[in-house]
C-alpha cells in the first residue's frame, strides 16, 4: 500500500523531538539524565494500596465513560479547595491523562482552519494536536514579555493572521518549559481582550500544584464558559505512568468533550480510578513534600547556573528552568545538548523543540547527587566552548 493514501496530517506530523532526543542520548553509558518531565519520587503508599484494594475487590469492569461518580465526585471538592475551581462533578471528564483530555478538547472546540495562539516556547503537543486537526497554530514569542503571554501580543498576532479565524488561545500555568507562574493581575489583563474576541482558553494546569511561595489562579475565575481545564495526578501525586486526568468545563461544551473521548479510549482504567479516588480524598498533602524538595533544587540550580553566566527567567513553579546559553559559546541548542550528552553524559533538552534555539530546559525532577554532576559538567563544557 503507497502511504501517500494515508491522512497527510498524520505522515507529516513528526514523532515526539524531547522523547527521540532522550532516546538519543541514552545509548551513552552511565548517562545522567536531567531530560523528562517526571517526578522522580513513587506514588504515595496509600494510592498504590488502593489500587492494589481495587484489584482484590475485582474493580475490573468498563466504568461510565466519563469515570466513575465517586472520582468525579472527589475532583469536584479537591480542586475547589486547592484552586477554587467551580464545577460539579457533571462538569469533570476523567481522561487518561491530561495528553488525551488535550487532545479531545482540541478536536472538539475548533474546525478545520482555525487558528489557535500557542504562547512560545511552549511543550510541543499544542502545535501538533492543532496541526493533527487541521487548525493554523499562531506561535507568539514571549521572551520580550518575561514568558507571559499579554493582550497587546493577541491582537498582534489576530491582526498579523487576517485570513485565518482565530478561536482559541493555550494557556500553560505553570508553565512548561520556562517555569514562569502567571499573576494574579497578568491573568486578568487578559481578561477583555479574551472575552471580547470570544476565545476558547484551554487552560493546561497540570503543574499547578508545584508552585514555590506564589498562588495558583486560573482564568475560569473569570471566564468560565470560555475555558476547558487540563489537570491530572501525574506531577502531583508522581502518578505520570497511571494516567489519569481531567477536563473541566461548561456544561454542554464538557458533554461534547466527553464524546470525543468516549470514541477515543472508551474510559480510562477502572483500577487507576479508584486509587486516584484515594488520592484526592487522603492526598490533599502528597505533593507537600515534593514541592519542598524541589524548590530547594529549584534554589540550587538558578545560584549555580547563574555563576556559569546562564540567564533565565525566575521560575515559579513545575520543575524546569530555562536556561539561555552564554552568547560566547556560540552554540544552537541542540548543539550544546548534543556534545553535553557525548562528552560529559549529561543530558538535558535543547530548547529547540519549545520553540526557541537558544534556551535549554533542564528538570530538575532529578536526585540532588544528579543535579550536582549536571552543574559539574556544564561548568566544564563552558570552559571548553570559550577558552
């Protein structure tokens, strides 16, 4: 069969550049690896015994396929006592992690053609599920406004697009790959000029627990018949393998979601429900810990990349910062991570793939002992590049 058959939007879309990169580099022996958005703590002991409790009681069977009431139930309560989020349980999609509920809120509020404002850098999945739908991704660089994306910079890139019909705008907060927190005040700057262009906000929220002395808002507080949520317990409760998510919506939107979903994957995993049923009604603090640790890291990391003279911007959350190489170097992304990995086996990911050449994300969602030698031998290749 001639694969030029097959949907274009699908040939031409390429395969993940952060997990071919990570595959890449770990044929180096002995690498360390600074490189995945992943926790790298386990899920607490009480989640992993309800799943385990799940597995005994033959929770076993196909659930309705927006989940099972009792999660929606406990999502409703968590959420609004950690953000203030406003919905009933009949306004919580479960998904299977918040990739999928992305990916069916993208193929339900936009038609073919539509463009879509992507904030840069941003985590590459929003230009491909828009390119995968035929919609126009409209990437605005932030890096002028502190990686916070304004109302001045929507309208620029509306004007700059006037044959295209501009109807949504990604949101990420906190964000990946910078770590940047929106205000309370940035939010709501926004506010007029997303209400009165009638854009859909799909407000990706997944790192909103692990935030460093600074609140969480979101912009369903005030518009929230124009947002869809994305949350989920993966960074928040180290759950990234079980995937599970939510969206959160209006309803009628939120039940057209749902179908998009439902034809998608049916429902997510009976088990994985119940235990994340477990987390959100006795985990309220499981993410305490964790947050401690890595804004120590996060503190270690900005001191000791600032001495090497990095630039980045302040991070307020997730566990990224944002590195800009030295202009002495004279160095791409991906060649700096490239001969990082090759010479002194550590890896971390070029900006490229977020959308700016001259940045590096670097996790620190890694041991202490990790981050140390990551220092260590970014120190070295500096030396090598400049001297």
């Amino acid at each position: 069969m001639d694969l030029k058959q097959l949907n274009p939007e699908i040939i031409d879309v390429q395969p993940s550049a952060l997990r071919q990169f990570d595959h890449q580099i770990s044929q180096y022996p002995g690498i360390v690896k600074l490189t995945l958005g992943e926790p790298d703590f386990n899920v607490p002991e009480h989640i992993k015994q309800a799943a385990i409790q799940s597995i005994n009681d033959n929770q076993s069977h196909y659930t309705y396929y927006w989940g099972i009431q009792e999660l929606r139930d406990a999502a409703s309560t968590y959420y609004r006592e950690k953000f203030g989020y406003n919905y009933s349980a009949d306004q919580i999609l479960c998904t299977v992690g918040a990739t999928e509920g992305l990916a069916a809120t993208f193929k339900t509020l936009f038609n073919p053609g539509d463009g879509v404002i992507i904030p840069g850098p941003a985590y590459p999945i929003y230009k491909t599920l828009a390119n995968v739908n035929g919609l126009t991704p409209i990437m605005v660089d932030t890096s002028d406004s502190g990686f916070v994306l304004t109302s001045e910079q929507v309208e620029t890139a509306i004007a700059a697009h006037p044959d295209v019909t501009v109807r949504g705008v990604v949101i990420t907060d906190p964000c990946n790959p910078t770590g940047v927190v929106y205000t309370e005040d940035q939010l709501k700057a926004l506010v007029p000029t997303l209400k009165d262009r009638e854009l859909w906000i799909i407000s990706d929220e997944i790192y909103g627990e692990l935030t460093y002395g600074v609140k969480h808002y979101s912009l369903s507080t005030w518009l929230p018949d124009q947002t869809i949520i994305i949350n989920g317990l993966s960074k928040s409760h180290a759950m990234t393998g079980w995937r599970i998510g939510f969206a959160f919506g209006p309803t009628g939107v939120i039940d057209e979601i749902a179908k998009a979903h439902q034809f998608q994957v049916t429902t997510p995993t009976s088990i994985v429900q119940y235990a994340a049923v477990e987390a959100l009604t006795h985990g309220q603090d499981d993410a305490a810990q964790m947050r401690a640790i890595y804004q120590k890291r996060c503190a270690y990391l900005k001191q000791e990349l600032t001495k090497l003279g990095f630039e980045m911007v302040e991070p307020g959350g997730a566990f990224y910062i944002f590195a800009k190489i030295p202009e002495a170097c004279h160095q791409t992304s991906t060649q700096f991570a490239d001969r990082l990995a090759a010479d002194y086996h550590v890896g971390i990911m070029p900006g490229k793939p977020f959308g700016d050449d001259r940045y590096l994300r670097i996790s620190y969602a890694s041991s202490d002992e990790n981050i140390r030698t990551a220092v260590s031998a970014l120190g070295k290749l500096l030396q090598d590049l400049t001297k």
